[in-house]
C-alpha cells in the first residue's frame, strides 16, 4: 500500500487507509468468546470469558510487535514505541467487557479499531515521535462489579485502588481475587502515567448519525448525568370504599413526577435527557390504593446551568405534587457526573480527519458514559462516533455496518498519526 505524508504537518494522504476485512475479523473473532443464540455476547468482567478474550488482545498486540503491560486494576497497555521514548503516549482504547445481553461492537470496537490502527502503520511502515498505546479498560459496564467505568477511574485517581479491590459481585467474589485468579493483577502502577492525548473510537449507541445519514460523529463531549432515588408515601387504603377526594395515593403523585420528567427535558433542549428508569408500587393489589412508590430519576444535560435548573424544576413539582395529594417523600441524590466538553484538539482533529477523507460528519454529544471521560482529567481527548443499526445497543441485535466501522478507524488513524507526530522535525 503506498502513502504520502505531509512532512510540514505530518498528515497521512487519502491513500492510507486501514483494512475493513481485518478489522471486520478481529471483531468477529472476539465476539466468538462469549457468543449468544441471539447474536450477541455475554463476556462480564474478569470472567474466564473475559480472560480468554484478554488473551486474545494481547498475542494480536505482541504479533503486532508491540509491549504489553498490566497494572493492578487489571488494565491493559499495549505500546507501540516511538521514535522519542520520552514523550507521553498517544492512547486509544475502550473495553472488551459486555453486559449480560450485550453486542458484538459496544467497546469492542474501540479496542479492536486500535489495534488496526497498529497493524495499519507496521503495514505502511511508518512510525511516530511519541510512543501509541492501545488500552483495555477493565469493567467498563459495570454489569458484574460496581462501579462502572472502573479501570480507568482507578487510572485517572477518581476510585482508589483497594476499595476498588475489595468490591464484590453478588457471589461474594472480589475484583482483587478475581483478577489473581485469571491472572490480570499486574504489576504496573495504575495511576500517575502521563497521556499526550486519547481518542475513543465507538458506537454511537444512539439513532441520530444513522438518522441523518451521516457516518461520523464528532464528539463535542459527555452529558453532564444527575441520578436520584424517590420515595413517594402516602395510605394505603381499599379502593372500594374509599373516596377519591379522601386518598393519599402514591402512584398519582409518581405519574405526575413521571409526566413533569419529561415535559422539563423536552423544555431544556438541546441536549437534554430525562427518564423514570424504575418504578415500584407498593403493595401492588388492584383493590389497594398504592401506599409507597419508589422510583429512579435521570436527568442529563450537557450544560451545568441547564442541568441544575432541570434538578430545581423537577424538585419543586415533587413538593407541589406530594403537598396536593398529601403524601411524603424522601430524595436521595445517587450519582452526580459533571458534565464534560473535549480538547478542541483532539476534536479538530477528528473533524479534519472525516474532512480530508470526504466523509459526512456532524458534530454530536455523548448521552452516556464513557473510558475518555476518566482519562479526559489526564490530557487532551476526544471521541469518534460511528452510526449503530437501529440506534440500539446494550442489546444482542447491536449491528453496525463494516464500512462505517472502517472509516471511523480511518479517522481514528489520522488523528492519532498527527497527535503522536506533533512537534517532530
């Protein structure tokens, strides 16, 4: 294959391109370990499953020539050195975990367009100032062990290290244990690395590129999340005899909270996000008046005063609501995640790489929670979007098409080269 170089700005020409059919293969290959009757995969965290897959990732790193290094969250660093040792590694990276219904791409292909990122460069033959760095997080998802986001929160100082050891999936079994056990307690230091800048390559995971037509996303940044349990209380009471005008029902103040949840992140576009995920009622008997509701709000917005005034809004609603009907209530906040805007660098970056290649672009937030928003605190970063079928993800049906797939890593590709060559001579 043959390449031109801009030697004044280190940019790759149209011509390099990575292989569509290998990096196609490398994520069948993957999907296979943990495969589903539905088309997805099941591969939690720190699984033998999950363990065969890091085995994977690391003989196609070491084939591709590259060092690999494992720190004591069980994170993996796969180097490709660089022609100045001394300058902080240009990464890239996402997970390789799934939820229990989970798809071949979420994270995979992060992972996986890195990798071919690589093979691509060894295939041309070039190389770079500061050193490239494919990672694997560990339990991006969360689905086996809380927190999600857990190696690279550990990674950027936000989860100390033994506390983060010692949790325990509903077995009893710690991440510290587990990790021993597959043999991915490393003894790499899991936090003070420096990072010249990250890219994340991923699915959408939403409708809106696939809806527009569009093939890349450019990251602007991450929805600011504000998460809340509620328990509304009022009597239970017989449905029969008791009038309408004399109840204190829970569920009837819940739906209002629900309709208001709604109607205030329509109200607080764009960007905004709001969703009752969970709702309980107590005693569930249709003769019974509800007596208590318990239920989950998510609010998201990508800006901190819209986000704020979203919790104000909804906040009062419940206070008129539980007054009108007579009930009680108790709010508890759960998470709280600000929200978080990329590098203008890294995201330029990405913007110009879609341009030299001719491909329709648009730029786009991210609605749910990613590695790069960790690793964002350490150095610049930035993300790449690609469309997803359908929007869906978190699903066994996931799909994205191999073409969208090739040109996100042919962005990604770009950006790295020109992030990792900054400065050269």
């Amino acid at each position: 294959m043959n390449t031109r170089i801009d030697p004044s700005q280190h940019l790759l020409g149209q011509d390099a391109r990575v292989s569509r059919e290998r990096l196609w293969q490398s994520l069948m290959d993957l999907a296979r370990l943990g495969a589903t009757a539905k088309g997805g995969v099941c591969r939690l965290a720190l699984t033998d499953l999950d363990r065969q897959a890091r085995d994977l990732f690391v003989q196609w790193c070491t084939e591709a020539g590259c060092t690999v290094s494992v720190d004591a969250i069980g994170n993996i660093f796969a180097r490709r050195p660089g022609r100045n040792p001394a300058l902080p590694p240009v990464m890239t990276g996402s997970h390789i975990d799934t939820q229990p219904t989970g798809g071949k791409f979420d994270g995979c292909y992060g992972v996986m367009a890195g990798l071919e990122v690589i093979r691509t460069l060894n295939d041309l033959g070039l190389s770079t100032e500061a050193p490239l760095e494919v990672v694997v997080w560990t339990n991006e998802e969360g689905s086996r062990f809380p927190p999600c986001m857990m190696g690279s929160g550990v990674f950027a100082g936000k989860f100390g290290l033994q506390e983060t050891l010692d949790k325990r999936d509903d077995q009893g079994l710690s991440v510290g244990a587990e990790l021993e056990r597959i043999g991915y307690a490393g003894p790499r230091v899991p936090t003070g690395h420096p990072v010249g800048a990250y890219f994340e390559a991923h699915i959408e995971q939403g409708p809106v590129l696939e809806d527009l037509r569009t093939t890349i996303g450019v990251v602007q940044g991450c929805l600011g999340q504000k998460w809340f349990d509620l328990v509304l209380t009022g009597v239970e009471a017989h449905a029969g005899p008791t009038p309408m005008r004399l109840r204190k029902d829970a569920l009837v103040g819940a739906a209002e909270v629900v309709a208001a949840v709604n109607r205030i992140a329509h109200a607080h576009q764009p960007h905004a996000c709001g969703t009752v995920g969970c709702l309980s009622v107590h005693p569930g008997s249709r003769n019974v008046i509800p007596g208590q509701v318990q239920m989950t709000i998510d609010l998201r917005h990508l800006d901190p005063a819209h986000l704020d005034a979203m919790v104000a809004e909804v906040r009062e609603v419940i206070e008129t609501s539980t007054a009108k009907h007579g009930l009680s209530f108790q709010l508890t906040p759960t998470a709280d995640f600000p929200p978080l805007y990329f590098a203008d660098a890294c995201v330029d970056a990405v913007r110009q790489g879609a341009r030299d290649l001719g491909l329709s672009h648009m730029d786009i937030v991210s609605g749910a929670g990613h590695d790069a928003i960790f690793v964002a605190e350490l150095g610049p970063a930035g993300m790449i979007f690609v469309p997803c079928e359908g929007g869906i993800s978190h699903n066994e049906i996931e799909n994205a098409a191999p073409q969208d797939l090739a040109d996100g890593c042919d962005v990604l590709l770009r950006a790295m080269f020109q992030a990792a060559n900054q400065g050269a001579q």
